[in-house]
C-alpha cells in the first residue's frame, strides 16, 4: 500500500483531529463525507476552506488506500482459489 503523507495541521485544525493514516476506511470516508458537505455549504473563511480542502484531499487518498488493498487481497484470494 502507498504511504500517505497528511498535510499539516493549520492553525485552524482542532488538536483532536486523529491522524489520516491512522483512520479506517469507512472512518475516512464518513469524515470526507463530512468535509465536502461543509465546503458545499461555504465554510466561515477561506482559511477554514484550505484547511478543509487539504483534509479532504487527504481523506480521499486514504480511502483510495484502503480500496486498492482491498482489490490487491481480492485478486491474491481469486489466484490462490482452486478453479472450478
């Protein structure tokens, strides 16, 4: 799997927030979810905005992570099956 590098956390970003890398699938998707609805509904400030479009590109590429792992364990399972 790719290594994700999670942007910085701006001033804007709470202490709290957990680590991109340290997220599951459908903990990141949930979150991303959660970040495009914000931005659809126009955060405060354009710092507010960044910070959110940087997580969200963030979340995204962990959740293509996640998806790709998935497939590669797919196709390990489907060579390893005996043909039928």
């Amino acid at each position: 799997m790719a290594q994700s590098s999670s942007p910085a956390p701006s001033a804007s970003a709470p202490a709290d927030v957990p680590d991109v890398a340290s997220l599951s699938y459908e903990q990141a998707r949930d979150e991303l979810v959660t970040v495009v609805s914000e931005l659809e509904q126009g955060a405060s400030t354009l710092e507010r905005s960044l910070a959110l479009w940087e997580r969200g590109e963030a979340l995204a590429r962990r959740c293509e992570e996640w998806l790709l792992g998935a497939r590669e364990r797919l196709e390990a399972a489907r060579r390893q099956a005996p043909a039928e």
